[in-house]
C-alpha cells in the first residue's frame, strides 16, 4: 500500500512539473519564433518537392527531418534548466520534496510534447498529397513514427546539455552539436576503417530513422532510441543530483 501511494505521489509530481513546462512553451515567444521556422523551413522541404519535382511523397521531407530537428529541437530546449539556473529559481527547485527524477522526467516530458507538436500541422502535407494524388500510406506512417522515436531522442539530449549549463547559447550549441554528429555519422562512414562501419552506422540516428520511416519496424531500432533516451535522462538526473549536493 505504502509503494502505490509512493508511486502515485511520484507519478503527480511528475506530471505537474510537465504541465508547468509545457504551459510556459506556450508563454515564451522563443516557442512560437522556433515552431514558425521550423514550419517554415519542413513546407519548403515538402512544397519544393511536391510542385518542382511532381510527386505526391513526403520522402524528401523525412530525409532531411533529422537535421532540421538537430537544430530546431535544442533551440527549444535550451532554456529548459539553463534559464532556471541563470534566475536562480532552479535553487528553488531542488529544495522542493521532490526527486530528481520527477524533475527531469517532467521537463523532458514537456520538451518532448512540444516536439511532437511541431509535427501536427506538417498532416497538412499528407492531405495535400492524398488530394492530388496516391502516395504509398505505408512510408508516410512509418516517417511520423520514426520523427516520434527521433523527437523523444533529440528531447533527451537537449534537456541533458541545458542541465549542464547556465547559459542557453551554450547549451544550444552542445545539443545541436551532439544531434548532428549522431545524424551524420552514418554519411561519413564510408570513409572510416571498414571494421568500426557497422559500430558507427548503428550509432548514427539516420540509419535507425531510416529504416522506421520506409515502414520498416525493427525492435534494434527501438532499442536504441530509447537507450539514447535512458542514457540522456540518466546523465541528466546524476546533474540535477550533483546541482543538489553542490
């Protein structure tokens, strides 16, 4: 009884910490400055294929996504502790009773959220590609389950170089750096030793990517996007609990 109440208590913590999060997304004009770029730029990606080159795909547009996600994602997420620890109120924060755990699983939770919303309105292409002709459904389905798995990765890593500084440019740049290595690694791997090319293909997020978004499922993909997810948020929470004890 003393564990479920436990669980539950962590469980409201948690997700209160999430809403907070999220409503100030939705209160930050960084937010809305982010989401109208990267709407921005993924229309021209779909737009300059659809009416340049005649097709009725979102392949193009899914190529490219994990690269505009290496760098629209950690702008989002930049501020996530940076900003607290920049104001102090991050001080306040983990004086609270509550764990680091809750803390970042909040946080993340939020980052991951508002990422996946950015995707939302980017439906409107499958419309338009339905409308105006007959696309493969299998694909599209697997590009938007391959971006989620991709979001929830990128999320992590955002929130994990926000928590290791105070200032947002910084952390911006530590994401973005760590996201566009895991993106195209697999791009250079043709020009390392043959005997470490399977080790960095399967560190690459592309080649994981890749492979959801032609609708292929393979459980190896969804290992490693959540080991990238684990490996993150636990870095992250050993952070917060060294912030703690400092």
């Amino acid at each position: 009884m003393a564990e479920n109440k436990s669980s539950k208590k962590s469980v409201k913590v948690w997700s209160i910490i999430a809403r907070r999060e999220l409503k100030s997304y939705f209160t930050s004009p960084v937010a809305y400055i982010v989401g109208a770029l990267f709407l921005l730029f993924a229309g021209f990606l779909f737009f300059s294929t659809f009416f340049l080159s005649r097709r009725d795909e979102l392949r193009y547009f899914f190529e490219l996504l994990p690269m505009l996600f290496s760098f629209f994602i950690p702008a989002l997420t930049m501020r996530v502790f940076s900003e607290e620890k920049k104001t102090g109120t991050i001080e306040t924060l983990v004086t609270l009773p509550v764990t680091s755990v809750d803390i970042v699983l909040g946080k993340y939770i939020a980052a991951f959220a508002f990422s996946v919303m950015l995707l939302v309105p980017t439906l409107s292409y499958v419309v338009v590609c339905f409308i105006f002709g007959k696309p493969d459904f299998g694909p599209i389905l697997g590009g938007y389950l391959g971006a989620v798995f991709l979001a929830a990765a990128f999320s992590s890593i955002g929130v994990f170089s926000s928590a290791i500084t105070k200032n947002q440019i910084i952390a911006f740049f530590a994401a973005f750096s760590i996201c566009a290595v895991l993106t195209l690694l697999s791009n250079f791997a043709a020009l390392l030793p043959p005997s470490i090319v399977p080790f960095v293909s399967y560190i690459s997020t592309s080649t994981h990517f890749q492979s959801i978004s032609r609708g292929i499922i393979d459980s190896r993909d969804i290992v490693y996007f959540l080991s990238v997810q684990v490996i993150f948020l636990v870095l992250t929470v050993h952070t917060v609990e060294n912030s703690k004890r400092g």
